[in-house]
C-alpha cells in the first residue's frame, strides 16, 4: 500500500514543477535552437524541466511551507509563463 505521505509529497512535486517550467519553456520557444520545428513536443518539455530543476529546489521548499490554492496555482503559473515571454 502507498503511503499517504508519498502521495502528498508527489503532488507538491507536480505543482512545484507546474510552477517551474513554464518560463523556462517560454523562453526555449524565442530560442532558435529550441523552437517548434527543432524539437517536438515531450523532447521539448523535457528539456526544459531539466533547465528547471534548479529552480525546483526551493519552490518545493516554500510550496511544502504553505501549499497554495487552486486559483493562486493557476495565477502563479500564468504569471510565470508571461514573465518567460
């Protein structure tokens, strides 16, 4: 059986990762290098999660502190994105 903790902590990474990744895929999209017609989609997603993965670190830090709702998620990750952009 799973253990409850580990789900907790599996969600807190996904939202972690949701927060992370959006302004580095943003940025990769300017880039010519990573562009549409160079690397396809989940190749393009996986790099930019691994570019994110500093960054992780202490958003999974403050996101384990004080986990925010579904709308500041949802704000945060727009917001992201834009500044990415």
């Amino acid at each position: 059986m799973i253990s409850p903790s580990l789900i907790v902590d599996a969600k807190l990474v996904l939202l972690t990762m949701g927060l992370v990744t959006p302004r580095v895929l943003a940025c990769l999209l300017i880039l010519p290098g990573f562009g549409t017609r160079t690397l396809t989609g989940l190749a393009r997603n996986a790099v930019a999660m691994a570019i994110a993965l500093p960054a992780a670190l202490p958003t999974f830090y403050a996101v384990q502190q004080a986990p925010p709702d579904f709308f500041l998620a949802t704000i945060l990750i727009i917001k992201e994105a834009a500044i990415g952009g």
